[in-house]
C-alpha cells in the first residue's frame, strides 16, 4: 500500500510561483505514472501534468511553459513547479497515480489573488 501526500499550497499573488510537494510513504516506482490534478470550487477535477518512472511529461494546455513537473524516484517525491500563476489557477491541488488506481490523498490549497 502507497499513501501519497500533497503539500506546498497557499496564498500568493498574481505571478508568483509555488512548489508542490507529493510525497510518496512507500515505493512510488509502482506505478507506470504520477499525475497531478486540480479542481477548483463548482468545476470538475483537471488533469494538470503527468510524469512516467522514466521521466517523460505531459501538460495540460493551461500548465504547459509555466508549470514543471519533476520527480526523485530515490527520495520517492514527485514535485510541480508553478510559475506565472493566475487567479484561475486556483483549486485544490492533487497528485495520484496515473492512470487512476484510487491512490487519492487530501490535497492541497492553491490561492492565487489577484
């Protein structure tokens, strides 16, 4: 069993930057992927970025050239790099294996004002 724990959120402004944190009690190496998803109040949950145990990425169109998704398959850590945020970039912030194997942890607040 792999209990993955998202930290990092909270309150910045417009352009800021913020560092995820997914930490993963167990071997995340398990699963072919990482993702991170969103969902901000009253929209449904967003695939942001997604990374393989080999490294390779994907983006969301709304992520890609501002957000960075990286891991350390040592430290079994999975971390996304916001930068540039905007107002609709705020939701809650989760990242689980992909695809879906029902690994979801708590999440983390993203705030960004305006």
């Amino acid at each position: 069993q792999v209990q993955l724990v998202e930290s990092g959120g909270g309150l910045v402004q417009a352009g800021g930057s913020l560092r995820l944190t997914c930490a993963a009690y167990g071997n995340i190496n398990i699963f072919v992927a990482i993702a991170w998803y969103r969902q901000a109040p009253g929209k449904q949950r967003e695939l942001v970025a997604t990374i393989t145990r080999g490294g390779s990425t994907t983006y969301a169109d709304s992520a890609k050239d501002r957000f960075t998704i990286s891991r350390d398959n040592i430290q079994n850590t999975v971390y996304l790099q916001m930068n540039s945020l905007r107002p609709e970039d705020t939701a809650v912030y989760y990242c689980t294996a992909y695809p879906d194997l029902g690994y979801w942890g708590q999440g983390t607040q993203v705030s960004i004002s305006s």
